[in-house]
C-alpha cells in the first residue's frame, strides 16, 4: 500500500499517481478546518479521482487539522501507518510518480525477500512530464537521462548525501535487484513490512531530517535496501513548499530542527550500540 501526504493544492499530483498506481492508497489531506467546512466536499465530490469507482475501491483517506505554523508530517505518516491495512507500505511523496509497473514488481520483490527493504530509484525531471511524455518504462527512462532531461537526484549537482547510495550508475544497466550500501544521510523511499512496526521521530517536523532519520533507524534494526532494477519514480516539479520557505525565512527553525536531528542520532546510538550511523 503506497501511504502519501499531500494538501489540497497537490491534488493534481495524487490524480497523476492514482493513475500509475494501481495498487492500494492511502492518502492523508493536511488541511485548515476552514478548507475542511467550506471547501473540501467541494473538492472531493468534482475530483476526478472520485468519479472513478476503481480508484475509489483502492483508495484511504484521512484528513489532519492544520494547528500551528509547523508541519508535523512525520505524526501524519505515522496515522497513516497506523491505518494501514496492507502488510507492506511504500512511503512516498504526492510529488514522487512511479512507473506504472512498479507495483507489481514490488510484489514479486517482497515475495521472494519478504524481510528485506525495497525501494525504487528516485530520479528528478528537468521538464514537466505529462502523461504522454512519462516513461512507461526504463528503457523510455533511460533515453531522457541521455538528453538530460531526467537525473538521478542529486547526480547534477554533485550532491553527495540523500539518494547516492541508491547507486545510480549501477541501475542504469541492471537486471536484477541489488543491494544499496547504507551510508549515513542515505534518504530513500522505502517499501516496509508493517509487522516491523518502526515509527517514524514525530520530534523531526518540516524538512528536519525526517526520512534519514528513518532510514537510520532501518538500519539499526538490521535491514538491507535493495533497489529494484527496472522501476523507477520520478520527482515532478512544482513550487517550493511553505515548510521549505520557512527554513530561509526563519534561521532559528533550521537551528532547532539541528539539534533534534543530532539528539535523535544520539538516541539511535544508544539503542544499537554496535551500529555506525
């Protein structure tokens, strides 16, 4: 079961994802109770994702009251979580769309290792891709990482951290699943048996971290990530978030959000003990 947050002017992403998806969803709308009174029906009963019973058969939703300026997106994934009724679940942005033959690759994955973590490599699109211009497969994919069109997140600019261990150069001409070599920093989107019951910090708030924070916590508990060879998802671009404007726009966040992030690790530390994080 693939679990998303999203508000309500990313809609138009959760349309683009259902459409890929054919699995089952559940989506967390994070909203103010005047969206909610005046304009929500409204939204739900004109979407287009509603109209449809085959998406309305698979699809989850929960909806989260906006109390205060921060955003707590690590105790809406965690609801979301809780709410599950699918043994595995893929945490994953709206903003994020997969290749439409990713869910049943997953399943084959998780049937033949079902204890192990599996993601999909996260690749960033310099152009908006449509619905006639998204790869339908990795050999579609594969062509505009050749024009440049598409990129590993992170590969352009030489970033080192986040997705790099997903080891891209390795993907692009991979047949099988293999192993991701875990390295501090390391921020996948991960598909998790729920019986591993891990929570994700609801201390890290915003963009503190939230998704290293829990890969940290993965691999404390023993598991490895393997990346699937021949799916894939890509990030859509779209206007900054009002959580990652604050971070310019308010230091003291930033700063605030360090020193949980750091106490956390410190936490990871004691706990596993002979785990290097």
């Amino acid at each position: 079961m693939a679990l998303s947050v999203s508000t309500l002017d990313r809609l138009s992403s959760l349309e683009r994802f259902v459409e890929e998806w054919p699995g089952p969803l559940g989506i967390l709308l994070y909203v103010s109770e005047h969206d909610a009174y005046h304009n929500l029906d409204f939204i739900i009963r004109s979407s287009a994702i509603l109209s449809r019973k085959d998406i309305v058969r698979r699809l989850d939703v929960h909806l989260v009251y906006k109390r205060d300026g921060h955003n707590p997106i690590n105790y809406m994934r965690n609801v979301l979580l809780n709410n599950s009724f699918a043994d595995y679940n893929f945490y994953i942005d709206i903003d994020l769309i997969p290749n439409k033959g990713a869910y049943r690759s997953l399943q084959n994955m998780i049937k033949s290792n079902g204890n192990s973590i599996f993601l999909l490599p996260a690749f960033k699109s310099e152009i908006y891709l449509d619905e006639k211009l998204f790869p339908k497969n990795k050999g579609e994919l594969l062509k505009l990482i050749e024009k440049g069109s598409v990129n590993g997140i992170g590969v352009k600019s030489g970033w080192k951290l986040g997705h790099q261990p997903t080891n891209y150069s390795r993907w692009l001409t991979a047949t099988e699943p293999y192993r991701a070599v875990f390295k501090d920093a390391f921020e996948p989107y991960v598909v998790a048996p729920k019986w591993l019951w891990a929570r994700f910090n609801e201390d890290l708030m915003e963009r503190m971290g939230d998704k290293i924070a829990y890969a940290r916590l993965l691999h404390g508990l023993g598991f490895e990530f393997w990346v699937a060879p021949n799916d894939f998802i890509i990030h859509l671009p779209h206007i900054l978030s009002a959580g990652t404007k604050k971070y310019g726009l308010y230091p003291d966040m930033y700063r605030c959000g360090s020193v949980l992030f750091e106490k956390y690790r410190t936490d990871l530390n004691l706990l596993f003990p002979n785990v290097t994080f």
